[in-house]
C-alpha cells in the first residue's frame, strides 16, 4: 500500500482524524474517533482494510449480540407456547 492511498481513505473518512508520522504500512500510527472521543493505534493497513475504532466495533459487536439473544428468546417461547 502506498503511503498516498492511506491518506486517501482518510480523506473519505472525515470522522477519523490523523497527527503523527506516518513511517510505514505495517508501522501503527495513531488516529481519532471524533465521534466518541476516541485515540486508538492501527496499522494503516488494517484501517485501508476496513477497520476502524474499536470502541465503537465493541458497541457494536454487543448490540448484535443483544438482539441475537432477544431473538433466540422470543422463538424459544413461540416454540414451548
């Protein structure tokens, strides 16, 4: 990956601010969630692939989780009546 399609995403992720160095693709670099206020590393590789903040994927991940089990709930009581 180059160095000018890293900066790219981030050009079409406004969300997401970047202040450091960038060195390398593999090289962690330091970003900002502005949205929940959150300073997280990431390869630029990992955040080129779609990655992004892991507070909000946590977030996330539990939500689905939650109406996974609502849903598993509500068909056990359909099935038992």
């Amino acid at each position: 990956m180059k160095v000018n399609s890293f900066f790219k995403t981030l050009e079409t992720e406004p969300e997401y601010t970047f202040d450091g160095e960038y060195i390398n693709n593999k090289t962690k670099v330091e970003l900002f969630h502005i949205p929940c206020k959150t300073r997280f590393p990431i390869r630029p590789n990992d955040f080129q692939q779609g990655k992004r903040c892991p507070v909000c994927a946590n977030k996330k991940r539990q939500a689905n989780l939650k109406i996974s089990t609502n849903t598993i709930e509500s068909v056990r009581k359909e099935i038992e009546g």
